[in-house]
C-alpha cells in the first residue's frame, strides 16, 4: 500500500469548499503525494482515511501539512546553508597541504591517530628524499667515490630498502646515521646546489635537515612537520566545518593523472573550486601518458587541465573559481636563476618575482573564456601552502567571493 502525504488545498478547492455546503457538511478537495511523487484528489467530508484505514479529521489534516511543509522548509534551508568547496589540481600542487591547513584552522587540528600516521609518514619522506638524491646525482653524473665512510653508509642504505618493506619503515639510529653520512657528503651537496632542476620533495631539505630531533626515540610530530609531509591523494577526502553563518564542506580529489576521471563524480552543486597550480615547476617536464618519450612542462600541464575546468559546463555563472598560483616562495628562489622562458618562450619581461608571476596569473585568466569571464570573473591569489596564516588570510578572501555568489544564487542579491 503506498503512503499518502496531504498538501493544502488548492484556492479553487477552497472556493468550491465555501459554496454549497450545509452547516453540518464540509466538503474539501484534497491533494496527496504518493511516495513516488504523483498527485492524487480526494473529496473528504470532515473525515479523510488515510495510510492504513488512519481517520482524520479536516483540522487534524491541515495541521499535519503545516508541520511537513515545516520541516520540507526546514531542510531546504539547511542544503542551502551548507557550501560545497572543490579541491582540484595536478600532481604536487600542493591541493592536500591546503586541505590538511583547513583541518588546523577550521577542525581542531589533527587527532592522535593522525599524529602516528604522520611519524611513520615522516620517515617515508625522508626515504624517499635521500633517493631522490641518490638518483639525481647518478643523472647528473656526480661521482660518490668519496671515503669509506659514505661508501659504507650507501651500502647500508641500500641493503635495507632492498630488505625493508615501504609499510614496515622505521628510523632506527644505524638507518639515521647513514642517511645523515650520505645527506652530509660532498656529492649530495653538490646535488643539493642544483636542487632546482630536479625531481626532489618539497619538504626534503626541511626534514633532513632536522634529522637528529626526528631520529630521536621519544620524537612527537610538530603541527609543521604534519603539513610538511607529502603523500600523493587517492581517492575522494572530504571534511566539513562551520563558516560564518554556514557549513563548509570541503572535497580534497587525487591529483594524480589516473584519479582525475573521478573529478566530474564531484561536480554536482558546486559553489566554489579552488584549483591549486604549482607555479615554480614552470622549469620542470613530465612525460605525456600517450607519449612517454615525448617531455611536457609541468606548468603548461597544469594550464590544460585549468582550461577544462574554468570552461566545464557543470559549473555555473554562480560558481566561484578561484586559482591558486602556490609556492610562490620556491618561484621567488629559482626565476633568478631559471629564466621564465623554459616555459614561455614569448616572455619579454625581467627575470624578477613581480612581472614573472604577473605575466604567469595574466596566461592563466586568458584561459577562461570572455563569455564566463563576463558573468564571473576569475579571482586569483599567489599562496604558499605551508604557510597557515597566508592560507588563513587568502582563504577568507576566498570565501567573501564565494558567498556573494551563493547569495546572488538563492535571490538575496
């Protein structure tokens, strides 16, 4: 048996109600809502069975189509007061450090169970980092036949990452002083002094740097050190937070090149985007997925795959989007040194911060089309991720933009 809903009378039910009744005769028609949504039309007098033989008197049926439209307003109101935030952007943009600074600033920080996972995730990054080292001063042809001692410290280093699982890593005290003989030798210091035209973690001169403190036996993750770590984002994240007089919630998408097909399964009722690029990858390549041997620049992949979102059809005029150009300090460090052109061979400017990031956030917003640019214009903002209080600052920027437009949505503007 399906359930019936009542709704109100229409105005034409009432007139009809109003003419022609007796005294002790009231005769309404009634409108009811199966559970599939269809319409029915009922004429009751004074009395309406309903869902299961249930009789109800005409007050009792008005009263309770008061209290669910109530609560129908009531839910619609609440969907409406909860914002929907998208985290999009290529690999090692620097979108999940963003995120993880939502979680200090908005969540309370990191849990204890967090904190355990960051320590062990801590020392992968330092695994990996040293590695990367390793390989790049092959690549460079830097020679490592140094003394005995770094020769038996790569020894060591090598025998147990060939012994050692990635999900049993631990920094043992031999692992650490190892790693600290080879971090220390004039080989990695020669590579470190070109650390800028390679592969190499973000983070990795920050903890090895500080090995000694996390080699330590009773080492406790520093909120810094969690936002420093890196790991690459699988699959969907999302939290969500009070904001203002609203609820924020956030969807973090994997980066990685494989996770993007699962971009558009977020793209529903989406208020605002933030697309984080790297911008101080502009002298670095990647390989293409349909041409391994055939090198991309990292910076003009990021510009293809901000195209197609800027331009995607499901976002509306009433979708904020707003870039992120991010590591604007690492960009600082290398447009001395690495000129603007590996990227943008037209690029006439001087080889200084201002006119180099200008010029870069200017190719970015020529992207978007001038017919979405008309109806909303892109916001831009230079961050660094691993800096709470620009994120903080730049984030609220963010929001204004977004509820203006959230608000324009609904009718108040």
């Amino acid at each position: 048996m399906s359930c019936l809903f009542p709704c109100y009378p229409s105005e034409e039910d009432k007139l009809e109600s109003s003419e022609g009744t007796s005294a002790t005769v009231s005769t309404i028609n009634f409108r009811f809502l199966l559970c599939g949504g269809l319409q029915l039309s009922a004429q009751v007098e004074n009395r309406v069975n309903v869902c299961g033989g249930t009789t109800l008197t005409v007050e009792e049926m008005l009263r309770k189509n008061s209290a669910i439209e109530k609560q129908i307003d009531k839910e619609r109101k609440t969907v409406e007061k909860t914002l929907k935030i998208l985290l999009l952007g290529g690999p090692e943009s620097g979108k999940s450090t963003i995120f993880k600074q939502m979680r200090i600033l908005h969540c309370n920080g990191f849990t204890d169970i967090d904190y355990v996972n960051f320590r062990y995730l801590v020392y992968s990054n330092i695994i990996q980092s040293i590695e990367q080292l390793i390989r790049a001063a092959e690549q460079l042809h830097f020679s490592s036949d140094e003394t005995s001692e770094v020769q038996r410290a790569l020894s060591y280093f090598t025998a147990y990452r060939a012994r050692v699982r990635p999900s049993d890593i631990d920094l043992t005290r031999d692992l650490a002083v190892a790693i600290g003989t080879i971090y220390r030798s004039e080989f990695i210091r020669a590579v470190l002094r070109r650390k800028n035209e390679i592969e190499l973690l973000d983070s990795a001169t920050y903890f090895l740097d500080q090995l000694e403190r996390i080699a330590s036996p009773d080492y406790r993750v520093t909120e810094l050190d969690a936002v420093r770590t890196r790991i690459p984002t699988t699959g969907i994240t999302e939290i969500s937070f009070p904001f203002r007089n609203a609820t924020l919630r956030m969807v973090d998408v994997g980066g990685q090149r494989s996770e993007q097909r699962k971009w558009i399964h977020c793209f529903d009722n989406v208020n605002g985007v933030l697309f984080i690029v790297d911008m101080s990858n502009y002298n670095l390549t990647m390989n293409e997925d349909d041409d391994p041997k055939r090198p991309q620049n990292k910076l003009k992949y990021s510009m293809a795959l901000f195209k197609k979102i800027a331009n995607h059809p499901c976002f509306t005029k009433k979708t904020g989007i707003i870039l992120f150009l991010n590591k604007m300090d690492v960009f600082q460090e290398k447009i001395g040194t690495y000129p603007l052109t590996l990227c943008y061979q037209n690029y006439k400017g001087a080889q200084s911060f201002e006119p180099s990031a200008s010029y870069i956030k200017d190719r970015f917003t020529r992207l978007v089309s001038s017919e979405i640019q008309s109806e909303r214009p892109l916001y831009s903002h230079f961050t660094n991720a691993t800096e709470t209080r620009n994120i903080d600052r730049v984030f609220e920027s963010c929001m204004d933009v977004v509820f203006k437009l959230s608000m324009e949505k609904v009718g108040f503007m």
